[in-house]
C-alpha cells in the first residue's frame, strides 16, 4: 500500500486516469463518507462502471485490490460519528462511553430490523427444518459467531454441528449431500475460502444459507437463502462489536421461528437440556 493519502493520490493521479476511472474518482470525492461502505459491485453500480472498472482504479492509484483502497478512502476520512453517538477523545469520561456503545448497538439492531427480510427468515427456517443436518461455518470472527449460534441451535437438535478452520470446513462441505443445509456466517460475503466452502457445499446439492451484510456480495450468487444484516462497519473497524450484534440477532430471530416451528421438540429438548447442565452450576 502506498503511504500517500489518499486524496493526494487522486488529485496525483487524476489525469492519468481512464474516462470511467475520473467518474469513479469523481463519485469518491462527492460521496466519500458513505463510499466506504460499499461493495465493489455497489460502488460500480452508483458509478455506472463496471466492477473491472473499479478494480483498475485502485491499481492505477497503487492499491493491490479494492478492500485496500477503501481502507485507505476510510483514514483519509474524517468521519462524523453516527447519530445519536459521540465523537470519542481520549479524555471520554466512562458514562459517555456507555452511551456511545448503547446508541451503536441499538442503531445496529435497528438497521438489520429495517434490512432483513421476514420472508427470507421463514424461506431459511424451512430449510432447517428439512434438512439432516446443519453446518454452521465461519471464518475468523465470524467462526466464534457460527459456533455461538450453533450452540444455541444444539438446545433444541443434534442435527447442528460445526467445523473448525477453513481446512476443515472444506473437507465437511465435500462430503455433503441434499440432505443438508449449511448456516454460513460472512459479513463481507466475499472471502476467498469462504467461495471455495460454499461452491463444494453446492456442488453436492446442500443448502446454503448466508448470513451478510451485502445483498450484492459474491457469496450471494450461491446462496439459497441471504439473511442481511444492517450494521455499518468501517473499514478500519473491523470485527466490531456492533456487528457482531446484528448477526446475533438476526441469529436469535431464526433461532425462534425454528424453535416455534417446531415448539413441541423445542420444549422437551431444552427441557432435557436444562436438566443435563443443572448439575453444572453451584
């Protein structure tokens, strides 16, 4: 990457540019802040560029690939805070943190409520149901997500499982059949393993069902189902908390249509479930 800010770059560059790249440097400078935020196939779309457009943009400006210009895009930023929330110094006092962190978390609930599809849920719920078993995957962060929402899932059936690495989840994707669903969780929808899990997953006739935040992301086209979830994420804040809190939402609502589909297995399965960990506890 190179170490020139980003602006200086453009303004550096600019001539050299194709006619559709200066549209692309155009549409970044009139709309910097919500830019970042974008997906290629978004930012070729607001552009009327093509997405190979976009990605000789960021090779003409230095950059190896677009996720690394819109890192640089976010730092050249200065990015007001969300509203509702508070511009953080050094110096917050801790009640104004708790309320920043509050505001965040409910604006990234709020988001994925007005994001999410009540007719995708139940389509995903059904799946669940149908299926023999059901893979919850992830990578990185996201793989603790999968193995949380798994976890909730593993009160109510034995039917959920998980997997570890990428390795792993590659070698459980080849060995699956239409009988089985796959729960994958990905709020870029556009990691490279991720591609390679879900085109074996396909390929044996599981059903997929991605958990994202673009409707536009690549892992979409192989999806049977795409839950979206609203939270924002900068580019220079990633795995955040907030985000973390949208999947598990979305997680939590179809944790109990599942649930209330199937409400009798439920209520003795967890029933059963209580009573297993109650020696546990103290």
């Amino acid at each position: 990457m190179t170490g020139q800010n980003f602006w200086e770059l453009v303004h550096e560059k600019y001539n050299d540019l194709t006619r559709s790249g200066r549209v692309v440097a155009d549409y970044l400078s009139q709309h910097a802040e919500e830019a970042q935020y974008l997906s290629i196939s978004s930012l070729g779309d607001a552009c009327g560029v093509a997405e190979a457009t976009i990605f000789r943009f960021c090779r003409q400006l230095g950059f190896d690939g677009y996720n690394e210009m819109k890192i640089a895009l976010a730092q050249a930023n200065a990015i007001p805070a969300p509203a509702g929330t508070y511009k953080l110094e050094p110096g917050t006092d801790t009640p104004t943190l708790c309320t920043h962190a509050s505001a965040v978390a409910v604006e990234a609930i709020n988001g994925t409520r007005t994001a999410l599809d009540p007719a995708a849920l139940d389509q995903a719920a059904t799946l669940l149901q149908r299926a023999r078993q059901v893979f919850c995957f992830g990578q990185g962060g996201s793989q603790l997500l999968a193995n949380d929402i798994w976890a909730r899932f593993a009160t109510v059936s034995t039917k959920f499982r998980t997997a570890g690495d990428s390795h792993m989840q590659a070698l459980t994707a080849s060995l699956m059949s239409s009988e089985d669903a796959l729960l994958f969780i990905s709020y870029s929808g556009s990691t490279r393993d991720m591609m390679e899990t879900l085109r074996l997953a396909k390929e044996n006739g599981a059903k997929i069902i991605l958990l994202t935040h673009y409707a536009d992301a690549p892992g979409t086209a192989l999806a049977d189902v795409v839950l979206l979830c609203g939270a924002q994420e900068s580019p220079l804040d990633g795995g955040s908390i907030p985000a973390k809190i949208a999947v598990l939402f979305v997680a939590e609502v179809l944790v109990l249509r599942y649930s209330l589909d199937n409400q009798e297995l439920a209520t003795i399965s967890r029933e059963r479930t209580s009573k297993a960990l109650a020696s546990k506890l103290l």
